[in-house]
C-alpha cells in the first residue's frame, strides 16, 4: 500500500493526520504544496482542481486508487484496514 499525503507546514489538520499515521505506524509520502510548485500542481491535477489540504492518495494492493479529502479518521481507518 502507497499513502501519499499533501499538505502544507501552517496545516494543524495536516499534523493530526501524520500523527495519526504515525501512530499505526503507516508509512506515507508528503509532499508540501506550500513549497513546492510541482507539488502543487501535481495535487490539482489529481484532485481536480481542489486546494485544500490535507489531500491523500492512498494505492491499494489491488490497484485501487482511494482519495481522501481533509484528515478523515473513519475513512483512513477503513482504507488502511485500522483496528482500533
């Protein structure tokens, strides 16, 4: 499973969602969109258009690409099949 995260480095949302991961020990890629222009871009593309952050990615085994919108606990936790 590949996670990648976009965030940004004033985000509170952001640090709660790298706590979280980091908390169930999930590894993920950031990438700040604050600081990096083809970051950025790379986010609207994939998102449409949507500047929010945080923005996740998260590839599946199976080839599944899952997008999560903000730091949504429930759907981290169902994605990245979390027991709590």
């Amino acid at each position: 499973m590949q996670v990648t995260i976009y965030t940004t480095t004033t985000c509170p949302y952001c640090k709660m969602l790298k706590t979280f991961l980091g908390e169930h020990n999930v590894q993920y890629k950031e990438k700040l969109v604050d600081q990096d222009d083809a970051a950025r871009e790379e986010m609207m593309k994939e998102s449409g258009g949507f500047l929010g952050v945080p923005y996740s990615i998260v590839m599946t085994e199976s080839g599944q690409k899952e997008k999560i919108i903000g730091f949504d606990k429930g759907k981290f936790t169902e994605v990245l099949g979390i027991t709590e």
